[in-house]
C-alpha cells in the first residue's frame, strides 16, 4: 500500500497559534488519522518558519536575539497543537541545524547549475508578508492585499524561475488533479499565462541577517520563501546522507500532500514547483488549497487583524473533540467557512447530543435495565435491521472514498445518516415497551445500534479521538480497527456493555457567554 505523508504550511513563529491556523493543522491531522485507520504507512509534518524580517524586527523590539525570541514564540504552538490532539511526527524548525546545510546545498547546486545569477533590483517590498512586488502590483500605493510597502534597490540573487514556466503549464495540464480544488488549478493557469518573471531568493544582511547565509556569497542571507518551502524535503531527508531510504519512501513513493491556504498558492504552485523542477525533484503528490475560516463580519480571522480566538480557549468553551468535529464537519474543505459559537451550538447539539449520544445512551441504559448489562443474542435479521445493517456495512467504503477525495465533511455526513436512520429504527422498535413482551426481540433491536453505534465510533475516531476511545470502551472495544468494520455482529454475545454519563452534554452557549 502506498505511504501517505501530509504537511501543513510552516507557521510565522511571531504569530500566535489561532483558530485559522488551528483549523489548517487540525485537518491535516484528522486526514493522517483517517489514512492510518484505513493502514496506510503515514506521515505528518507541521511546523514554524523562523527567519525573515518580521521575526527579526520583534526581536529586536523585545531586547532578544532573534533565535531567542523564536525559541521562545515556537512553544506557544507546541502547546496549543498538543492541547488540540494534533498527533504530528514531526515539529519542523527552518533554524534546525540539518535544515541550513540542505537550503545552502540546494543554493549552491542551482548556482552551479546557472539557475541562479546576480542582478540589481528594483521594486516594491511588503515585510508583513515578505514579498516583492512591481509598481504594476501595487494597488493605491500598497500591496495587493492591502499591505504597507517600502520601495528597496539593490543587487541581489535570482531563480530562473521563467526557465519551468512551461515545464509546469505542462504538468499541470498532464496532472488534473495535482492543484486542487479545480478552481485552484484554473487560478494557478491563469496566473501562467503571463510570462513569469524569475524569483529574488536573497536579502543583503545590511538590511536584514535573519536567515540562511547564501554559500556563494556570505553578504547575503537566502529569502525566507526559498528556505521555509525545502522545510518539506528537509523533514523527509533531503540532501542528508544516511537518509536516502527515508527520502525515498516519502518523497518519492508516498509524494507529499500539501494541505495550505489559498493566500499561499503561487508560492506552492509556482515558487516551489519550479525549485524541484531545478533541483531534479518529483513534484508532490498535490497541492490543496483550503479556504479560510471567517469571523462574525465574514473576514478572514488573523492574528494580524487583531481578532484571534485561541484554539485552547474554544476548546475549552465547547469541547475539544467537539471543535475538531465542526472544523471537520462544517467547513467544506477548499471554500471559506464562517465560524460562530451559535453554528457549533447546532452542529453538536443535533448530531453530536442528539443523534450520536442520545442513542448510545439510550442502548447502553436499557441494555443495562433489561439485560444486566450484557450485549443481548443477536437473533435472525428482519426487514428493518437488515437494510440497516447494509447501510452500516456500506459506510467504510463511501468514508474512504470521500476522505481520499478531500471530503471529510461528506465523509462525516454519510455517518451522520447511518446514525439517523438507527435512531430511526430505535424510534419504530421501540424497545423500552417491547421489553415487557418480547425479551428476545428486544434485545435484537438493541444489539443492532451497539453494531451501528461501534461502526460509527471506528470511523468517527479520527475526528474525535478521546470521545470515540470512550464510547468503544463502554462497547468493551479497545482499538479502532479498519478490518473490524466489515464484522457484523462483532459484539459477543454476553459480553460487558457500560452504560455512563452523556457522551455529549448538549451546549447551551447563552449560558456560557452570559
Ligand atoms: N509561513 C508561511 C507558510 C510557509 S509554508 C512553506 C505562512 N504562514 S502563516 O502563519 O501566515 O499562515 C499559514 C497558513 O495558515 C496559511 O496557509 C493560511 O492560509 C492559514 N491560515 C491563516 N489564517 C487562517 C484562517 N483564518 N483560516 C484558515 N486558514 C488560515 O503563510
């Protein structure tokens, strides 16, 4: 089977960790956990991008040296990623020792190769986001994105980057899936249509020493996109001799899927693209863009704005697997998603307290009332409890298909189904008046949503693994196992069902707000 290795960007250390970028890496990790489940060999790498102007220039506000205040900005996400459960393999740091020798080694190649040359430069420079722009660019004397610019001359490095142009036109064309969504790929397109001018990959150190020193000339240091794209490579083993099986298995076979935000597509689609067309480099496996998390006025939600919520404080609020369930489940993946306590107040109350922990609880009490809390016999199927046991034995095989087409939130929308139609069924069956009649039949009913309820609680576990831990535990199952999905009944008879408290209290965020 073939090996899957996910990234998400590198953050800006000076940046706190906020929802937006909680959502990004929280997505990454339910995916990774979903690829596992189905036993792919995975890989998971975030990370923090530490060099540049901003990092410098905070720095020296606080009275620190640069790695200092990156040492110490880089735990506040390390602490708010465990907090949220990311399970990453790796935390990767641009000023990680290995990671200077690989962006100086890959420097010097191109150089050597004539794919970097000198020249003067003129333009236009945003040091928020650390990129230059032409006169032409600039909208009412800022960047596009409405940005301060400061007009800069000087000599400088340069990629050919015009050199690959139609190399990835190519690509692209040949690979309709490596940019997604499909209008991702049309913007990247379109944006190719115009003759591409080649990179700027260096920063004079009389403005700016914050970063890798060019090999070939130590005025310089390497621009920080230059350096923080090879944090993907460099992670896997590029260039590091004693790593060339790693860099094989994940770089090669498995291919990275780059999970980013649509602000950083032409530097994925472009930038880093063109650097691995030069380097000799496999193309990742794709590039996805996803869209933004908003605020109550419909804005991205950003550090820089000044509205960030903290991913630890949410949680805290509504519930960590209850987070990371509407992020998965709200957002489609790829288009911008609104985010308000009152839409997770829905999300979790209909699905998660309603549907998912109302019939647990109620499986689990009258198992306990009537069958002293051992999984009743498991009679011949009827009507009913067979088209419910298709729909349950069908589900693995749409999430599949859905999580491996970039679309959870449809994933998690079948599972809801198959839930609501066991609810359903427990409704018709009515098994708390049957119970003084018909023991046997009862019981059946019931041994039926254990199977739905363990079912769901497999393939929920990605997106929310301590509450799944703890409903296949009351269920006496241990481990979520992709292979025990397609069992039915998997359940003993006889054997120990818990019943306990609400699964999912219902939220009623008024209370907590007032
Ligand atoms: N350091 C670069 C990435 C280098 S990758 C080699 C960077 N960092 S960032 O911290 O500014 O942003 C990282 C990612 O977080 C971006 O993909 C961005 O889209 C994402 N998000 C930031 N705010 C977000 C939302 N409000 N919603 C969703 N994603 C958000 O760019």
């Amino acid at each position: 089977m073939k090996p899957f290795y996910i990234t998400t960007p590198i953050y800006y250390v000076n940046d706190k960790p906020h929802l937006g970028t909680a959502y990004a890496t929280t997505t990454a990790d339910v995916l990774r956990r979903f690829h596992r489940l189905f036993g792919e060999d995975t890989y998971f790498l975030t990370g923090t991008d530490e060099h540049g102007q901003k990092a410098q220039q905070t720095a020296e506000k606080r009275g620190l040296t640069p790695q200092q205040h990156c040492d110490e900005m880089v735990l506040n996400f390390q602490k708010a990623w465990g907090a949220i459960d990311i399970e990453y393999d790796f935390f990767f740091r641009t000023t990680a020792a290995n990671h200077k020798q690989v962006v100086q080694r890959c420097l010097q190649k191109l150089f050597e190769k004539g794919d970097i040359y000198a020249d003067s430069y003129e333009g236009w420079y945003s040091v928020s986001e650390e990129i230059f722009y032409t006169e032409k660019d600039l909208v009412g004397g800022k960047s596009p994105t409405g940005k301060e610019v400061i007009k800069i001359q000087e000599k400088n490095y340069f990629f050919k980057m015009s050199k690959y142009q139609q190399q990835l036109i190519d690509y692209i064309n040949a690979h309709p899936a490596f940019i997604a969504p499909d209008f991702r790929k049309n913007e990247v397109l379109g944006f190719l249509r115009q003759p591409l001018g080649d990179l700027c990959i260096s920063r004079p150190k009389t403005r700016m020493s914050w970063g890798i020193e060019i090999p070939f000339d130590n005025a310089y240091v390497t621009y920080v996109w230059f350096d923080a794209l090879l944090n993907y490579a460099t992670a896997v083993g590029l260039e590091q001799p004693g790593r060339e099986a790693e860099f094989k298995k994940w770089w090669v076979e498995a291919g990275p899927l780059h999970l980013i935000g649509k602000d950083i597509l032409t530097t994925h689609a472009v930038y880093w693209t063109t650097m691995l067309f030069a380097l000799g480099l496999p193309l990742p496996r794709q590039i996805f863009a996803t869209g933004w998390i908003l605020n109550k006025d419909n804005a991205k939600m950003s550090k820089s704005e000044g509205d960030v919520v903290s991913p630890i404080d949410i949680a805290n609020l509504i519930g960590l697997d209850e987070l990371r369930y509407f992020l998965i489940r709200d957002v489609h993946l790829g288009n911008d998603s609104p985010f308000s306590l009152e839409l997770v107040e829905n999300r979790v109350n209909s699905e998660l307290a309603n549907n998912l922990g109302n019939m647990l609880s109620r499986t689990t009490n009258l198992v306990e009332k009537f069958f002293a809390g051992q999984r009743p016999a498991y009679l011949a199927d009827d009507e009913a409890s067979s088209a419910l046991k298709q729909m349950a034995l069908a589900l693995p095989a749409i999430v599949k298909k859905e999580v491996e087409n970039m679309r959870p939130s449809f994933a998690l929308e079948q599972i809801v189904l198959v839930l609501t139609a066991a609810n359903k069924y427990l409704e018709e069956k009515a098994p708390w008046k049957t119970a003084k009649t018909d023991l046997p039949s009862t019981g059946h009913v019931l041994a039926v949503t254990l199977e739905v309820l363990r079912i769901a609680g497999i393939l929920l576990s990605p997106v929310m693994p301590r509450k799944t831990k703890e409903l296949l535990s009351r269920l006496g199952v241990n481990e979520a196992k992709w292979t025990d999905l397609q069992k039915w009944p998997a359940l003993a008879e006889g054997s120990a069902i818990q019943k306990g408290e609400p699964l999912f209290p219902r939220l009623d965020l008024n209370q907590v707000k007032g």
